[in-house]
C-alpha cells in the first residue's frame, strides 16, 4: 500500500475506509480526515480569538488619550470647586458598567465615586424618594457616577411592578423640577441612556450563562428582560417624552458596539465641561451614528409609532 504523508487528503477523493502508513504507524483514513478537520477548526478559532485581542487592545489603547483628557476634566472640576453627576441608564447588558469602568480607570479615587444603589428598605421606601439618592451627591470638586440612578422608577419599577402607577406619576411629575433644580445650583448633571438592540442583548445574556467570570451579572430581572422587551421600550419612550428638557437633556448611546460606545460616552462627557483641553489635536465630536440626542430619539420612535403603530427601538 502506497505511504500517505499528506494530512489534507479528502473524502471525494479516497476511500475513507482504507488504511494508510503516516510515519511507520498504520492510520485510518477516516480518523485523519477527522483530525485534520479538528484542527483547522481550532486554528481558525485560534486566529478569530487572536484578530478579537488585537482589535480589543487596541480600541483600549485609543481610548488612553480621552482618559487623560478626564484626568484634566477632573483637575478642572477640583479647581473650579464644580460638582458632577453623570446617570449611567439603559437596558440591562447595555454596556453601562463597562463604560463606567473604562471612564474611572485612571481618575484620581478621591475625586469621584460610583454609585449602584439596591433596593430600598422599608425604612427608605417611607422617605421622600429622591433622598437617598441626594444622600449620595457630590461635594465641591467631586464627580458621582450613578450605575442606574432615580430612574429606576420610571424604567425597571413599573415593569416589575415594584412601584404603585401613584408612585410612578408622582416620580414623572415630579423629576423635571428636580433636576432643574440640581442643574440651577450649579452641578453639571449628564444622563446618558445605553441602548441596545434586542439581538445583541440576548447574545450577551447567553454569554453570561456560559462565562463562569460573567456568571455574577445574570439576575432574574435579566432573564425577564427578553420577554418584557416591549415594555421596557414603551417605559423609554415616555421616560424620554416626559424627562427630556433643555435644562437636562437626554444623550442615547448605540451600544452593539461596545468599543465605539466606550469611547463616544467620554466624548460626550467631555464636551459637558468647559475645560482646558489637554489635547487640542483630538477628536473630540461624537460619532452620528453612535451617539444621538434624547430629542431625535423621540423622533425616530414616534415615526415608528405612525408608520408600524408599535415601538421597537
């Protein structure tokens, strides 16, 4: 029988079942077909998981001249005695506590907090709403960064039920003037909304079943989040309907792209202080496609509304 050296024989063009000496060693032809097949496939997952850590790295590395900027935002607002509050809202899997990260990773710890409240105790459920999260604001000089804020009540709250429809309209009527309010004395609040397509947020739920280091972050609200879809979009939509103002604007981050996401969310928050750039040779305008303002976000969901009579956004 003829030696066969070569791995990349097929199936079309011999019998699979035949032997075949590789090496002194007699080797059926199927099973090295079978190998050899194995193989290419964990190369090829080899060069995507390989193409996936150059790109990651360097989406990281471009992101290190805006984080410097903050670092000089931060000295800004530390000798201006400013305070800062920046929302961090959207769907669950949005990307919200990357960015956060991402935003912080250089800052000076003393300067700035984050902040993720839990549920209240039926202690705090007895108090005006708004107080434990004033509780939580910054002092001259200080950035607070909310990983979800007061708006739960008007997003995650009524979905689940965890708020009387009382509570809710109280929330809404009540809100506008409260950051006015925040804004007139003199802090800088921006709130930014993450949003992601039902899609991608369900390939990033699967992924967190199967991650043992991204296990943690799957709770039982996210897994109703898929079935409740349309209701957290209706809940944004009169979120934004009713909470959007001059004063206190809403700015929608597309967030499939986390990378793209990442590093638009910090222009955005530069942009919000009159700061002296470190860089004037950066970009500092934000990508159309990624960030958008709570006004033209309105606009496309009530085109929606007319054209399909039902919101998906």
């Amino acid at each position: 029988m003829a030696q066969h050296e070569d791995a990349s024989v097929t199936e079309s063009t011999t019998d699979p079942d035949q032997w075949v000496d590789l090496h002194g060693e007699r080797v059926r032809l199927a099973d090295l077909i079978a190998d050899h097949a194995a193989m290419r496939g964990k190369l090829a997952k080899v060069k995507k998981d390989t193409r996936r850590a150059v790109l990651k790295r360097r989406s990281e590395q471009g992101l290190k001249p805006f984080q410097a900027e903050l670092i000089q935002m931060q000295k800004h607002l530390e000798q201006s005695n400013k305070r800062m509050i920046i929302l961090f809202e959207g769907r669950d899997a949005a990307g919200k506590g990357g960015t956060i990260r991402r935003v912080t990773r250089y800052m000076n710890e003393k300067r700035y907090r984050v902040v993720a409240l839990g549920r209240p105790t039926e202690h705090q459920r007895t108090q005006w709403f708004f107080q434990r999260y004033v509780e939580q604001f910054p002092y001259g000089g200080q950035q607070v960064l909310f990983d979800r804020s007061w708006y739960n009540r008007a997003m995650v709250e009524p979905v689940f039920g965890f708020c009387t429809p009382e509570e809710y309209e109280h929330f809404m009527h009540g809100v506008v003037g409260f950051e006015k309010d925040i804004v007139r004395q003199g802090t800088i609040l921006v709130k930014l909304y993450f949003s992601v397509t039902k899609e991608e947020q369900a390939r990033r739920f699967e992924r967190r079943k199967t991650d043992p280091l991204r296990q943690w972050k799957l709770s039982e609200i996210d897994v109703q989040a898929q079935d409740r879809w349309d209701e957290f979009t209706y809940q944004k939509y009169e979120m934004l309907r009713r909470t959007h103002t001059s004063r206190a604007p809403w700015t929608i981050i597309r967030s499939n792209n986390k990378m793209k996401a990442r590093l638009n969310a910090i222009k955005v928050i530069l942009n919000a202080v009159p700061y002296q750039r470190l860089n004037s040779e950066l970009d500092f305008v934000p990508d159309p496609q990624v960030v958008v303002s709570g006004a033209r976000e309105l606009e496309m969901m009530e085109a929606q509304l007319l054209r399909e009579g039902r919101l998906t956004i």
